[in-house]
C-alpha cells in the first residue's frame, strides 16, 4: 500500500505536515527522530491518512495537496475538526 498522510506537532504551535510513503511507521519514525529537516526539532502524530493501492495515484493526490492551496485547506479543515 502507499499513503499521504498528515502530520500534526505535539507543541503548542498546531503545525501541520502532508507527506506520502510505503511504510507510515517508519516514515513517522524518521519524522520523530529528526531524519527529515522539514520536520526536525518537532515530535509528530499521525492524524490523517489515505491509502492507495498504485503508487501514482499516491504521488498524485500528495502532489495535489501541495500545489492547490484550497484542496489543502479544505483538508486540514476537516482534519482539525475531527481531533476536537
């Protein structure tokens, strides 16, 4: 399987990260543990993710997210209304 998923920081600042992988345990592993430098200094939880069987598809939506500020905040909206 392949995700994007979404990253929320443990600090008080709510810091929101989107990123796509293979293997979400270890990817947010190397997040806590520093391995990334867009995450560094921060210790992440794993709030949101989608699963995708073909891996284009993954990199597609994450590519998406990024690019199209609207479709992103839209996500973090709901994201951020589900963790109340």
């Amino acid at each position: 399987m392949y995700y994007v998923y979404v990253l929320k920081s443990l600090d008080e600042e709510e810091v929101f990260y989107l990123g796509y992988s293979q293997d979400l345990r270890k990817r947010l592993t190397s997040h806590n543990e520093g391995e990334n430098t867009s995450t560094r200094n921060r210790q992440w939880q794993l709030v949101y993710y989608e699963a995708y069987i073909i891996e284009k598809f993954a990199r597609h939506r994450e590519a998406q997210l990024k690019k199209n500020r609207r479709m992103k905040q839209f996500l973090l909206k709901r994201v951020r209304e589900s963790l109340k």
